[in-house]
C-alpha cells in the first residue's frame, strides 16, 4: 500500500469517527459518566413533534448557590461566567443566587431560598430580600430556569418539575432519552403555587443530584452534570424521540421520622434505597435497642431518604407514586 493510499484511508477513518462523535456528543464523554448507557432499543419512540422556532433562541437563567452549601452547581455557574464553554443557539446567564450563603457555606441565612417565591411563599430577613431582587430580575426576563442543586440521598440525577408546560416537560424528556438513569419527578405544587425559584418563568428545571455532602464536590457528578447541561443547552428544545413507555414520579407528601418512643433512624434496610418502592410490613425506621418499626399502609416510592436538609423538620423521606409518563 502505498503512502498516498493510506493516508486517504486514514482520512476516511477519521472523518467518519468525527461525525459520529459531532453527532453523539454524549458517546464522547460517556467514560466521564459511567452510570449513563446509550439509549436502549425499547425507549425509541415516535417524534415528538412540536415547533421550536417559537423557542430559539430562549433566554436561560442558569442558577447555582440557591442553597449555599451545594457546591456543584456554585461550580458550573462560576466556571460559566466567565465564558459558556460551547457553541448555543440560546442567551444563558448563570448566576448565584445566594452569595452570602454560598460565602458562609450554609444552606440559607435566615430563610430558605428556595421556599421564598410565588403567591404562597412568606420569606424573611436576607432571603426576603434576595427573593425579591431575584423575582425582579427573572420574572419577564427569561423563558427558562434552570436550578442546580445537590442532596445527601441516592437519588442520582434527578429533575424535578415545578411546571406542568410542555417545554419544561419536552426538556426534562430530552434528558432522559440521552441519559435513560435520569429520573423525572413532578413537583408537589406546580405552577403558579409552587416556591421553588425555578418557576420564576414560565418553564422550570430542578436539578437534583446525589449523594454528595454539603460543601463537597463530587468530581464524577461534576462532570457528568457538565455533559448534561450541555449536552440540553446545545439543543434548539425542538422534536425528540418519545419513548414507548417510560415513568415519572409524582410527589405525594412527606413522611416523618415517629414522635413516639425512639429517636428512630432510617433502617439500614432502607438506607440509599431511593425509588425502590416501600411496601406494607417493609422495615423503615429503627432505634438503638433495635427495635423496629415496619410500613404498614400503601405502596408508595420514597426519595430523598435521609437528606440531611430534611433532619430538622423530622422529615424521614418524601414520598410519591409512579406514573406512566406523558407521550408529548
Ligand atoms: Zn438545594
């Protein structure tokens, strides 16, 4: 073989291989997130079909530090302020929400942050006012939220939906057909009842992810939050393949660790046991003399199990029940 001749062979290669990265720029980084596969056979659905012109560009608040102690999305949004580090068809402004919090390494000063807007919310002190310079400078502004957040429980990467709309409902979606492990939650109240900042516009994205400490960086989750959103904000939120059949959670209420006798603990049993669903006679909370207290009512299926934010309200776990998913 002459040089010539594999030189062209080797272009070939080569521009093949880069399409194909180019095109799955998710396959590219999938040693960075082990935890993702590509999206198996049984997920490929029909088109979603809906128009994205009326959408791009959107504008996108990209909010970390709504809690000041989780780190990632305080990371992302940093490192993006400076530049976004990709081409997109969308006007992104990152931002921290809480600074003083995020200063002080705490989850909120006097408030939380994120219980702090819409009609039903009654902030205080510092949060107060953030919850009111932040609803100015978002409410009209942007078409998207997009809130980083992190939990101590094994919840994974997790989105949860303050919005019922179908754009927050087609991105959550996206999402999940290129990482099939994201799990789509809909918040408890939606829309125009709901607290959290990420309904400041008229779509809303929660991002959950864990387990990490507080004030810990998890470098693994880091890093696949960062192909993520990415991979969503190089996207034009036009047509996606819906998949045949998939599920949502659909939050429910809280549970609460037991007032009686104890103090109760989450039982080993069900420690970082997110989503797999409790059932009647299911061991849930036990003491130090080893005395057990076992579920007796309705299947339902738990998450943030044990999330240390929780441990003063006495709030054991949330509870909610799976749905079969929206097929647009
Ligand atoms: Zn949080």
């Amino acid at each position: 073989m002459n040089i010539q001749k594999t030189f062209t062979i080797l272009c070939g290669v080569f521009f093949l291989w880069s399409n194909f990265i180019y095109d799955n720029p998710a396959v590219a980084s999938l040693p960075l997130c082990g935890m993702f596969g590509k999206l198996p056979s049984s997920q490929k659905g029909k088109i979603m079909k809906k128009a994205s012109k009326e959408h791009t560009p959107l504008r996108i608040a990209l909010i970390g530090g709504t809690h000041g102690n989780e780190r990632l999305g305080i990371e992302i949004v940093s490192h993006w302020s400076h530049a976004i580090p990709f081409e997109t068809p969308h006007i992104i402004e990152p931002m921290i929400a809480n600074q003083k919090a995020v200063d002080s390494g705490l989850r909120f000063i006097d408030y939380d942050l994120n219980r702090s807007f819409g009609k039903n919310s009654t902030p205080s002190g510092y949060e107060a006012e953030r919850a009111r310079e932040l609803t100015e400078k978002i409410s009209g502004n942007f078409d998207l939220v997009i809130d980083l957040h992190t939990t101590t429980s094994h919840m994974g990467f997790t989105i949860i939906l303050p919005k019922t709309d179908p754009l927050s409902r087609r991105a959550a979606l996206y999402l999940k057909t290129h990482f099939p492990d994201i799990t789509i939650i809909e918040s408890l109240r939606v829309d125009e009842n709901s607290l959290f900042i990420s309904a400041l516009a008229p779509s809303g994205l929660l991002f959950e992810i864990g387990p990490v400490a507080n004030n810990i960086v998890n470098t693994q989750l880091l890093l696949t939050l960062n192909t993520i959103l990415t991979k969503l904000l190089t996207w034009d939120f036009g047509e996606i393949n819906v998949p045949k059949s998939w599920y949502y959670y659909k939050i429910v209420d809280y549970l609460y660790y037991p007032k009686e006798g104890g103090p109760y603990y989450i039982h080993p049993e069900r420690e970082g046991k997110d989503f797999v669903a409790v059932k009647h006679g299911d061991p849930l909370f036990i003491d130090l003399n080893g005395k057990t207290l076992v579920y007796e009512g309705e299947e339902f299926y738990p998450f943030f199990i044990n999330e240390a934010a929780y441990r003063l309200s006495r709030i054991a776990m949330y509870t909610s029940k799976k749905m079969e998913g929206w097929k647009e």
